[in-house]
C-alpha cells in the first residue's frame, strides 16, 4: 500500500519539550515538505527537501528543526523555541519540485 | 504581492443541489493551479491541476475551469452529496525556477452539505 504516513495522529506536549514528528513515504518521491494549518488560514511552509541530506526553511522555520537522513524519511522536530506550536502539522512529498504534492493525514500537536 | 482569494469563506447547501467555488490569484509568473478537498483532521486530496493552456478539467462530479487572462478559477461540484462536506483548498505555483517556496495557498472554502 503505496503512499505517506504520519505519526502520531494526535501529540500532547507540555511546554518547554522537543518533540518530533514522524513522516515516511513509499512512493520514491525526491521531495517533502512540512506544512503548518491553523483554523483561519491557509498551509503554510516550514521546510521542505529535494534532496537526501539538503533542506531548505520555508516561510515558518523558526523554532523548528528537520533531517533528511533517508529518502523515505523527513522528521519534523518541533523544539521549545516555538512559540505557538498547537497546530495541525501536514507532511507532504512530491516527484519533482513543481509537481503534484500528495498529502500525509497530518498531526495535531497540542501543547498543554 | 502574490496572493491567492477564495470565496465564499464558507457555505451551506442542500444535498443534490449544486454549487460553484471562487479562487481569484495574483500569482506571477503562473505555473499551474490545483483544487484539493481536505476533510475534517484529513491530508489535502488532490482533485485537480490545470497548467496555462487548459481552461477545464473534470474529475467525476467536480469541474474545474481556469481563466489566465483575468486570473480566475473556479470548482464547480454537481448534485452534491454529504461526502462532499469538507474545506476546497486553491493552490497556485509559480515558475521561477529551482527552489520550492512556489505553492501559494488560499485559506480554503469550508463546504456543508445538510440532508
């Protein structure tokens, strides 16, 4: 069964924890992408790779951290520096850069 | 500034009836447009893509239509169904080239269908 996987669906965090969000794909996709989605507004771009070992910050970097250690794999790891981090967390992955993106099921991080 | 606008914010209809999603976008230079359906607490779905040269595209009961000139599309779903009720999210992509930061996002129209 090709596509993306997230995990957890759901992290309860307490203020001032890292915490990592997981994202693997099977579809052989150079490129992933994390998106933040908060009610009101639209996707956002954290990082995103098109390449094994390269990452790029996108509009929100910010208190955010990823790695890019295998093909199949973008870890999101969402560190004590953010301020807001409640929020439902998109990972995504795409053949080439301009091409159609397919969307993981997502994360709710809440931080209690 | 490169900006994408949905319209309406939201909406109500009845199940069977038919209704029209509004994306207007001063995107430049235009790549291609996409329409996704995202479900409540759900990953985006792709439904959609349409590059400069078409100007309709169907997938099952939802039509798309693209307009480069006046920078306008536009989702038309037909005899709507309960499952259709979810957020229709626009995104546009530039073409300038090498790095991502291309995918323009409108904030999305949260579709009701009510039995």
């Amino acid at each position: 069964d090709g596509g993306i996987t997230q995990s957890p669906k759901y992290l309860f965090r307490k203020e001032g924890q890292n915490v990592t969000l997981s994202c693997e794909q099977n579809l052989n996709h150079d490129a992933m992408y994390w998106y933040r989605q908060d009610p009101g507004q639209g996707l956002r771009l954290i990082y995103y790779s098109q390449i094994v070992n390269d990452f790029q910050k996108g509009d929100i970097a910010e208190g955010y951290s990823v790695s890019r250690e295998k093909k199949e794999s973008f870890p999101l790891t969402v560190t004590s520096a953010q301020k807001n981090p409640t929020a439902f967390y998109l990972c995504a992955s795409s053949i080439g850069n301009y091409n159609e993106q397919f969307f993981g099921p997502g994360t709710r991080l809440t931080v209690l | 500034k490169n900006q994408v606008e949905q319209s309406p914010q939201s909406l109500i209809i009845l199940e069977g009836k038919n209704c029209t999603l509004q994306c207007n976008y001063t995107v430049s230079p235009f790549s291609n447009l996409r329409w996704y359906k995202q479900d409540t607490g759900r990953g985006p779905v792709s439904l959609t893509i349409m590059t400069f040269s078409e100007n309709t595209k169907s997938n099952g009961r939802y039509t798309a239509t693209l307009d480069a000139d006046t920078k306008q599309s536009s989702l038309h779903i037909t005899a709507s169904q309960l499952s259709d009720s979810a957020s229709y999210i626009c995104v546009v992509s530039r073409n300038y080239g090498g790095s991502q930061g291309n995918l323009i996002f409108g904030k999305g129209t949260k579709l009701s269908v009510k039995p």
